[in-house]
C-alpha cells in the first residue's frame, strides 16, 4: 500500500471512530492537491460539547491505535470547535451552528470528497 492509500484508509479509519460516537453529517475532503495543510480534512458534526470531547477523545485514541501521533488539538474544553491535527490528516468536530458558520466545505469545495458510510 502507498503512502496516499495509507492515508486515505487512516482518514477513513478515523471518520468511522466518530461514527461510532455517534457523530453526524461526516465528511472527508481529500486536501492533497489544494492545500499544504494537510492531504485529509475529516469534518463532523455533534449535537452538543460533551459528544465533541467523546468524538475527539475518540479520534485521538484511534489515530494512536493507528501509529499516528497527534500534532496539536485545539478548542477540546469549550467544545464548539475541537481541531486534531495528526499532520497529514486533520480532524474537526463541530457543534451546533459553528460547522455552518466556518463552512470548510465551501471554503475548500474545490477538495474531492472521499465517500464514507459509517458502519
């Protein structure tokens, strides 16, 4: 397996963890070609502040399960907008209405979307 497939499937591997704290609305931007950020943004929705700490908590656990490491995470106490960053792969767990008032979907709606059905 290549690098990028490596990092698709670890984006992936991701998104469902979130899945299976319930997390909503997922989507995965493949960033490789539009941005030195990073090659995946994955982007979810919680309902409240309490299931966006359980979603990146859980995120985290499993990047690390995965041998990834955890660059830097952002905004886990007030809950509103939590950002981990493993480096190639970047995950945002929003709540209520900051998912809509960032909108990273129409900032980078150049990115192609990686289809996710959590399971």
């Amino acid at each position: 397996m290549n690098i990028k497939e490596e990092l698709k499937t670890g984006a992936l591997a991701l998104a469902q963890a979130a899945f299976n704290k319930k997390g909503s609305d997922i989507t995965i931007l493949d960033m490789e070609s539009i941005s030195l950020l990073a090659d995946y943004f994955v982007i979810i929705s919680a309902t409240n502040a309490k299931q966006a700490q359980a979603i990146a908590s859980e995120i985290e656990d499993k990047g690390i399960e995965l041998g990834l490491s955890v660059k830097h995470t952002e905004g886990f106490h007030a809950g509103d907008w939590i950002l981990v960053d493993f480096g190639d792969i970047i995950c945002h767990v929003f709540c209520g209405t900051e998912r809509e008032h960032y909108g990273l979907e129409n900032l980078w709606r150049d990115a192609e979307t990686v289809e996710f059905e959590g399971v």
